[in-house]
C-alpha cells in the first residue's frame, strides 16, 4: 500500500493536505496531491493530512480513514466554557472508600490515550493499581525514599516538610495517596525521547 492514497474523485484540489504537513512530504502536481519520492522516510505519522481533508479523499497507510472518528461540530464548546472548565480543577485529597468500576477506569484510559505525543510515537502504556495491599506498599515506598532524602538531602527534604509528612504517615494517615481506591501510572520505554513529555501530556488528559 502507498504511504498516502488520495481519491481524485472526490478531491477538491484545494491543497489544505500540503500545507498542513510538518514534514513537507505532500505536494500539488496539476493541482493533485502527491507525496514526495522519500515521503516514507520523512513522515513522523501525524496524521494531519487525513484529520485536515474536508472531503475525507486521503488516506494513510498507518493512519487509514476508517480508524479516524470523525469530530462533531456540534459538540464544540465555547471560549467561556473552555476557560471554566480549565479554572474549575482542583486536586482531589479526599475519596470514597469503593473500588473504582473498571469500565470507568477504561474509559478514562480510552480518552487519555488521544493525548499528543512527538512524531506521534504514542510511546504511553497505563498501569493500574487497585488493591489495598499494593496501594500500601506504595505510599510505603514513597515515604522510604522520604526517608533517605532527609537523611541524605536534608535540606531540600525540610523546604518540603518531608519530617512532617513521613511522621503523619508514622501515626497511620496515608499522606501520599490519601486512601485512593486506584491509582493510574502512566509510563513508557526509558529510552523513549519523548517519553517525558508524553507521560505528562497523557496524565493532563486523564
């Protein structure tokens, strides 16, 4: 299959697809979109020039049309909306004491995995933690590292009141997770460049 398909029939010639490529790989012969000899080489697989056609002409090798859903207009929301529900997060602290649905932790995970990535690698993988007894031993492990850093970075360690956490902690409040009936890690290959960012990029979206 070619790295990129365009039905002519349907296409309008208007050029948007070459425009909107990062990489320079499309160009317009005869008014015709066409990828350029090393395309293949160059595309970092973004896939904007299949989301971009108003026609739905082109098509990907790696990003068929068929696996794009397509976005509803009519679900936009407003500036104000936006800004709303940006200002209106906080960080919660307190949970019920349920376990969480795992339909619903799908779900999120469903909708995180959307999150943008470099060269669109998509390099995150999700681990999910819902057993008290692992959940234990993680806040556990966070405060042992607490613990070395008072020991071996003390300074840094008081500036943020580490003392006082790994003592609440010591008296049986679970400070590092607060009692969470589930926890999500995102993580991806430590080799990965973009792995970074896009472990915080999906988390955001999460």
């Amino acid at each position: 299959m070619d790295l990129i398909t365009v039905n002519h029939v349907t296409c309008n010639q208007d050029g948007i697809c070459a425009d909107v490529c990062p990489a320079g790989i499309i160009e317009l012969k005869e008014g015709a979109p066409i990828p350029i000899d090393d395309a293949n080489e160059l595309c970092i697989r973004c896939g904007h020039c299949v989301a971009i056609c108003p026609t739905a002409s082109l098509t990907h090798m790696d990003i068929p049309l068929e696996s794009c859903t397509p976005i509803k207009k009519e679900f936009g929301i407003t500036h104000e909306q936006t800004v709303q529900f940006l200002r209106s997060r906080r960080s919660i602290r307190q949970f019920k004491d349920r376990p969480v649905d795992k339909a619903v932790l799908k779900r999120l995970i469903d909708i995180a995995r959307y999150a943008p990535s470099g060269h669109n690698l998509q390099p995150v993988e999700w681990l999910v933690l819902g057993h008290r007894a692992d959940l234990k031993r993680l806040s556990g492990i966070v405060v042992d590292w607490m613990r070395w850093m008072l020991e071996n970075m003390t300074e840094v360690a008081l500036s943020m009141h580490m003392d006082r956490t790994i003592v609440r902690y010591e008296n049986g409040y679970d400070v590092v997770l607060r009692d969470a009936p589930a926890v999500i890690v995102a993580n991806a290959h430590k080799e990965n460049r973009v792995a970074p960012a896009a472990c915080n990029i999906a988390l955001t979206y999460l």
